[in-house]
DNA sequence: AATCCGGGGTA
DNA sequence: TACCCAGGATT
C-alpha cells in the first residue's frame, strides 16, 4: 500500500464533511494564540517563522516581545541585527532571525512595507519555504494554498493511511497534492490551522486522542486501527560529540572577554567565552595558548562546572576555566572586556548562558 | 538526497 | 533516552 496516486488517496473520501467537520472543530475549539489577534501578514509572518520547528507554547513569549519590540515591518528594518538576535536569544536556529530581517528589508524597500501576496514574490524572500509560503497566503490573504507541516503529515497520513516516509523531502509534494484537492476554498485559513490545531492538541504523535477526534469518522487509521502506527518516519542519525576547553578571561576590574562568532555556521553573529577543541591542545598548554591568542597574561585558575549542551545534529561538552588575566594593550583583537551589567546586551547562546550563570563578579 | 542549523517539551 | 516541534538553506 505505498506510493499510491493523490486520487487513489482520494477515493471514496467525503472531503466535504471532512471540511465542514474540521473547520467547526476549529472554530469552536482553537486557542487563543497572540498572533490571531488580528490578521497582520506581518505578525503572522513573524509567528510563522518563529513556529519552525518550535512548539507554540516555546514561541508565545517570544512573540510577545518581538512585535512589542518591532511592531512593523519598518521597526524591523531599521534595527541593528545584534538587537534582533537579542530578542532571539534562547529561541533557536538564529539564521532565522537574520533571514527574517533581511526579507522584512527587501519587503519595506521593494512593496513599501506590504507583505506581498503572490506565490512567486513570497518564496523569493530569505527563510520562506513551501510551508510559511503557504501559511501566510492562506492565514494572511485567505488563499487556497496548503500549508504542509509535520501536524499535517501526521494527520493526513492518519486519516487517508498514507505510508510514504514523512521524513524524505519528496514526501511533502505528495501531501501538498493531496492538500490542493481537498483545501476549502471558502475559509482556507481556517481548514490549514485547523489541521495543525488538530494535530497539536489531539492527532498526537503518542496517544493520539481518537475518541474526541472531530474527523474520527474520516480516518482510515482509526478504522484499521494502526493510527499509532503512522506517520511512518525513518529515524535521525544520532549527533557526535564535540569536547572543548571553554575560558572565562576576568581583569581586575572583573570584566570577562567575549568574542563574536563567525557570520556563518553554527550560532552564527553570537558571541561567546574563547573556545579551543580538546583534540588540538593539551590542558597543559592551555595556559600558553591563551597568552598567545589574546591579548593577555594569566594568572590563577579555577574550574567551573562542565556544560553539556545537545543540539539537533552535534553535543558540545565543555570544560569550563576561570582565569584571572592583566590585559595587554594589544590592536586588531576581535573581542572585548565587557563589565557583567554590560553583557546582558550581547545575545549568547544557551550553552554560553549557562556558564555566565556560574559568575561571581 | 543528505546534511546543517537550537532549544525545549514530553512519554 | 528517544522523539517531536506551524522548516529552510546549503551541499
């Protein structure tokens, strides 16, 4: 049963009821979500790129702050990124907030500030892929464009028991297919968050809720009883391990040294405590290293608490060192002293955070 | 088609 | 632990 055509899916399946069923569920059942306030294409633009990949509880405070921070597509464009990163800080895949920028420019120079409202000038914008493509023409403009996200495969493949792998890229285009069948053309916002509101709070990726479910009678699953059994997703690779010396530089005056990272990778345009890996230096040489990379000299030495942080595809172990150092006054050094009051401004990444927590100033 | 890119919630 | 989350860009 695999690999079947978009009609094959679609017979005998009463994608009427299905949408009147799914869309008084909605109605009646949604919640009450700060980027449904009103129909702003610039906050729900922002709510979506904020809800990749991130739960919607995760995002609602972040949110909040972001639009109260940059309440307009102009606000956003005329920020310093460090300041758009700040308000970032501890959400997750950065390169989203630059991307976010960058696009909120080229919209405030290009269309005046106006979200444009077409397929082909949406998906031109920087971070806009088939999935925000489709939730803002649909949630913002009330077009028929399917909005196909992992609640959607998850549902989708429950109700019409397609057994494609959700996890391969091609996968998407099928239930996209599938999807432009069977979207409302009266209220197409509401059939796309309906099926993600669906999938959030009842089609579960465990326990999925089937007795309350309003699409119940629909779903292929159900009835087979495998609904626990769907999506089928093959599984991730597992991270590798990456083990770094991590330095806090204190001068008298207990200023700490923090350095921007690159404008590209991994935490990219945030800041940090010197870092060396493991596998290039010896503890024993540590000391030395650091006199000849930074603009120092090192005196006691004390060990803090090891952080161990998990990322999607890597694990950082870090060994943490506090040095106290003289400051040599030396030019071209890319980072700086920063005072403790002064480091709240800098956007740091979590792993990083956690050892600022340790400080005592 | 794989890999890179964060961080937190949940069973 | 392992899996998931209103995914997109790069290689």
């Amino acid at each position: 049963m695999k690999h079947l055509e978009v009609s094959e899916f679609l017979q005998n399946f009463n994608k009427e009821l299905f949408e009147s069923n799914l869309i008084d569920w909605f109605q009646d059942q949604k919640r009450d979500l700060p980027w449904r306030m009103d129909q702003d294409p610039y906050k729900i633009w922002v709510s979506e790129i904020m809800l990749q990949q991130t739960q919607v509880e995760t995002v609602i405070p972040y949110f909040e702050r972001f639009i109260n921070k940059f309440p307009t597509p102009q606000d956003l464009a005329n920020a310093d990124e460090q300041e758009v990163l700040k308000a970032w800080e501890g959400l997750g895949y950065y390169s989203r907030a630059r991307n976010l920028q960058s696009a909120v420019k080229e919209v405030s120079e290009k269309y005046e500030g106006k979200v444009p409202k077409t397929p082909e000038l949406l998906s031109e914008l920087k971070g806009v892929g088939p999935y925000t493509l489709g939730a803002i023409l649909s949630i913002a403009y009330d077009m028929p464009e399917p909005a196909v996200d992992g609640n959607v495969m998850r549902v989708m493949s429950r109700v019409l028991s397609i057994e494609d792998d959700i996890a391969k890229q091609k996968t998407r285009k099928i239930f996209e297919a599938v999807l432009r069948e069977i979207i409302s053309s009266k209220d197409p916002s509401s059939f796309n968050q309906g099926l993600m509101e669906l999938g959030a709070l009842i089609c579960k990726p465990k326990n999925p809720n089937c007795s309350i479910c309003p699409v119940q009678k629909h779903c292929r699953a159900y009835h087979a009883g495998k609904q626990t059994q769907l999506p089928i997703k093959s599984k991730a690779k597992k991270q590798k391990t990456h083990a770094y010396y991590a330095v806090v530089l204190m001068n008298k005056d207990g200023e700490v040294y923090i350095e921007k990272r690159p404008n590209e990778g991994l935490l990219a345009n945030l800041w940090q405590f010197p870092m060396i890996n493991k596998s290039e230096i010896d503890f024993d040489y540590l000391s030395a290293w650091l006199e000849q990379t930074y603009p120092i000299t090192t005196f006691g030495c004390k060990k803090l608490s090891p952080v161990k942080h998990v990322f999607s595809h890597v694990i950082w172990e870090l060994e943490v060192y506090q040095f106290v150092v003289d400051v040599k006054e030396v030019e071209g050094v890319v980072g700086r002293f920063v005072s403790e009051q002064d480091l709240t401004a800098y956007p740091f990444p979590v792993s990083h955070q956690k050892i600022i927590s340790q400080l005592s100033f």
